[in-house]
C-alpha cells in the first residue's frame, strides 16, 4: 500500500521559509509542517493569510534548531500526526540562516562565530538527525500518480539552504569567515547525508543544498544597496525558483549544491 506524504519547511516564520510553506499550501493539496521559535498562531495567520486553502492542511510546530529539545518534541508530534505506518516526508526545506559578515581576522568574535554555526550548520544536522527517520526506505511504496499531478519531485527530498559563498572553489573574494565555514560545513552534511539516503532509500529519497541568491530579507539588507535590482529577489520569487529545482535536478543532482537558476555549484 502506497504512503501518504506530507513535506515540510523549518523554520517557517519569515522570509524564505514562510514563503515556502505559502507556496507548498498553494500548488499541492498536501498537508504542510511549518514551524517558529515563537509566536505560533501568528506565524499561521502569516503563512495563510490570503490563501484560498483549508487551514487543516497546515500545522505549525514550535521548533529552536539551537535547542535540541525542541526538534525532538516537534518530531514527535509529527509522529503522532502522521503515523510511520501511513505517511512519509517527501519534501523538507529547512533553511535555518544567519549572518555576521566579517571583513578581516580581527573583526571575529567568537560569540557570534559559534552563533553562526549553530544556526546555520549544527542546526540542519539536528533537523536531519530528527526528521529523516520520516523518509522513505527502499521498501516504501510512492504514490506516483498523485505525486505527477503536483507539481513535487519524482523523488522525496531533503533540502538544505546552503550560499553560493560556501564554495571553497569559487572563492575569490574572501572575507565572511565564519559565515563561508558555515555554508561550506552545510555542504558536506548534504553529501554526507546523501551517501547514507543511498543505502537506506535508494532512489527513493536523495538531499541536496540550495543557493537562492540575494533574497530582500533580514539576513541580506545590509548588502542590498550592493546588488543590481534584476538580482535582488523577493522571498516569494526566490520560493517558487526553489521549488522548481528541486523538483528538477533528480537522481542525477542528489548531494550536490544548486543555485536558484539550477546550475551546480561546485564545492
């Protein structure tokens, strides 16, 4: 008997990742896992508001990627909301981001350098360790008749914000150490966890991570002045882009790194 899925954007409070949630309500009929640090019924008003879709569909779920102990309650709330016995993730965006830009080795500090990999690379590593057990396997029977009529991949997903400034290969301009070590580390969690979704899913599953250029949020606004206007994106356009890869770049792109065009970028 075919599962039923269901996907997920974490956290989902403002920004990309509530646009997400917004775009995965609006283009499947599917039910969507979203979660924030605070404020939960306002971050569903948020993500709904506007939307011509059944708010049943939605659940928000209070979730830290800095405190563990919150995954784990998240995780087994899910567990109780969609039982392993009837249901799978099939498609996860978690996208946990800051950034403490540092021009020069003296302008590091340490208080927000360990910030920065706690949000950005601990935090995913956590959301993997909790949520892929929700995954398929190699024994999980997919409903691809439902799944081509949605606009999803042919394959569940796990994707990782990542940053084009990750790349050790294309990195010629230096600066933002602790953010570039950040986005690097996230980079190899994506291989790596992919090499495991290799032998424990098969074809079934794969993870990637994700570039979605200047988005005009919080993270970014201080560089926005820096961008050319045809490069600085909303969070809804960068949203459906992302979307659009993911369901795009199949078996062959599993553990790499894409960017909002769906070009590879190397590591």
């Amino acid at each position: 008997m075919a599962l039923k899925p269901w996907l997920l954007a974490t956290p989902a409070s403002r920004g990309i990742g509530l646009q997400l949630a917004r775009r995965l309500l609006k283009t499947t009929d599917l039910p969507v896992v979203a979660t924030a640090r605070k404020d939960l019924d306002e971050s569903k008003a948020q993500i709904l508001d506007g939307l011509d879709v059944e708010p049943h569909r939605l659940s928000v779920l209070h979730l830290d990627v800095t405190d563990e102990s919150t995954i784990s309650s998240a995780s087994s709330r899910i567990r109780d909301l969609f039982p392993s016995s009837s249901h799978y993730l099939h498609l996860a965006f978690c996208v946990p981001g800051i950034l403490h830009p540092e021009k020069s080795p003296s302008q590091i500090s340490y208080a927000n350098a360990l910030e920065t990999y706690k949000i950005n690379t601990l935090g995913p590593l956590l959301l993997i360790k909790h949520f892929s057990p929700f995954l398929p396997r190699k024994s999980t029977t997919l409903p691809p008749d439902l799944l081509s009529s949605l606009s999803l991949p042919a394959q569940a997903v796990f994707a990782i914000m990542s940053a084009r400034v990750g790349s050790i290969t294309d990195n010629s301009l230096g600066g933002w150490y602790s953010y570039r070590a950040s986005k690097a580390g996230v980079n190899q969690l994506v291989k790596t966890f992919d090499v495991g979704l290799r032998q424990s899913a098969g074809d079934k599953a794969i993870s990637v991570a994700l570039h979605p250029g200047t988005v005009k949020t919080g993270l970014s606004k201080e560089f926005w002045g820096n961008v050319r206007k045809e490069k600085l994106f909303s969070a809804e356009w960068a949203a459906e882009r992302l979307c659009e890869v993911v369901k795009g770049v199949g078996l062959e792109g599993r553990g790499m790194c894409w960017d909002w065009e769906g070009k590879e970028i190397p590591p």
